[in-house]
C-alpha cells in the first residue's frame, strides 16, 4: 500500500513538473518567437527519413508585417469567435459533437485557434481523450497569459501551409511568391483554406476547398481581429 501510494506521488509530481515546464515555456514565448515547435519537430523528422539534409522553411515575422487579410481569412475560416471566446467556443464544440454522432465517425471538429496553437506548440496530431485534456489546460495557460493579438500573431507565424512549410511569411512566399504583409484578399482566401490538410492542397485545391475559399473571401471583411 505505501509502495503504490508513493508511485501515485511521485505520478503526480512528475505531471505537475511537466506543467509547469509548460507553463515556463508559454511565459517565454509571451516575448519571444519560438525558435521551434512540436509540429516543426515532427515534420522535420519525417522529412530527414527521405533526406537527412532536410531543413524547414520557417520565418517569424511580426504582426503588423502581416497582412490584415489574411488575419481576417483565418479567422473567418478557422474561428469565427475567436475575439470573442476565453479559448473554448462551447456552441461549436456542441455542433461538432452533434454532428460527429449523427455520421458515426469524426467528421468535423470544434477546435478554436487557440487550442489548435496549443496542440501544434506542444503536442502532436494523434487523437485521444489525454491528449484533449493536456491541449485544454495549455489552452487555459495561454488565453491566460497573452493577449488575442499575441495568440493570433504566434499562430499565423508556426500553423504548417505545405510540407515543412511554416507560418505566414513562408507560406505566402511559397505560393504566391511575395511576403505576408503584401497578401490580397484572394491570395489570403486561398491560404485560409488550405489549414486543415495544408500538404494535401499544397500542389492544388480541389473544387470544394476553391468554393469555401469564395465564401471565406465574401465573410471575412466582417471578422474581428486583434489591432
């Protein structure tokens, strides 16, 4: 008995240690750009297997070096709430509960664009209920600690647009050929929609990503983002 007590304490201790490693992370990056991200850690991986001289294609640029355009077209596409929420868009979450009992299988999710930055700086993309608990307490951390415009900044600098393709200034290079700050509503329609399988639409979108790229182009003047 006293052996498995102290398994479970040191259990605990060992997971509240790795929170706060966590937590110390998010505080730095609160200033400071991250070098890397688990996401960047993995395809880098995968990549090196075919050619171990393999690098990403990654370059932080500032927010106001963004195109407004783009803010708008993620947010519209991605999280429509994203203003408005505390990290978690309930009503979403619901819908996509919802939906996914009625097909049987997941078809669609209720991520915001906070947790999905919380999944693509710590975590991986496998699926399962611990990983879900680990990506709301970091979601928790980070809607804590920083603002709507860092969390938005952050995410447009590591989400993945192609295969070791990171953040907006390589995405909107890799394209179309220009940076980031210079993206039209079109250009950032197109790149807005290519975030759920951003290696699948890298070489082209098929007709139903180009008709929610129309939509997402139409909407998006009306979405909030952070100034």
């Amino acid at each position: 008995m006293r052996m498995l007590k102290r398994v479970l304490l040191f259990a605990i201790a060992i997971i509240l240690m790795y929170q706060l490693w966590l937590f110390g992370w998010i505080l730095w990056w609160k200033w400071n750009p991250p070098q890397s991200t688990s996401f960047m850690s993995i395809r880098l991986a995968e990549l090196r297997d075919k050619n171990p001289r393999a690098k990403l294609d990654y370059q932080w640029v500032a927010y106001e070096k963004i195109s407004s355009n783009l803010k708008r077209a993620v947010v519209s596409a991605e999280d429509d709430k994203f203003m408005e929420h505390d990290g978690f868009d309930w009503d979403n979450i619901e819908r996509a509960l919802k939906k996914n009992q009625r097909k049987g299988k997941r078809v669609a999710g209720g991520s915001t664009i906070s947790q999905q930055l919380a999944k693509n700086l710590f975590l991986s993309p496998s699926r399962s209920y611990i990983r879900k608990i680990q990506e709301a307490v970091i979601t928790v951390m980070i809607e804590s600690l920083w603002s709507k415009r860092r969390i938005l900044e952050v995410y447009l600098n590591v989400v993945e647009w192609g295969n070791g393709v990171f953040g907006a200034e390589a995405g909107a290079r890799r394209h179309f050929g220009q940076s980031a700050a210079s993206l039209g509503e079109y250009q950032a329609a197109r790149m807005a929609v290519m975030l759920p399988s951003p290696r699948r639409f890298e070489k082209s979108l098929p007709a139903y990503a180009r008709e929610h790229a129309e939509s997402i182009q139409q909407r998006m003047h009306y979405s909030e983002v952070p100034r």
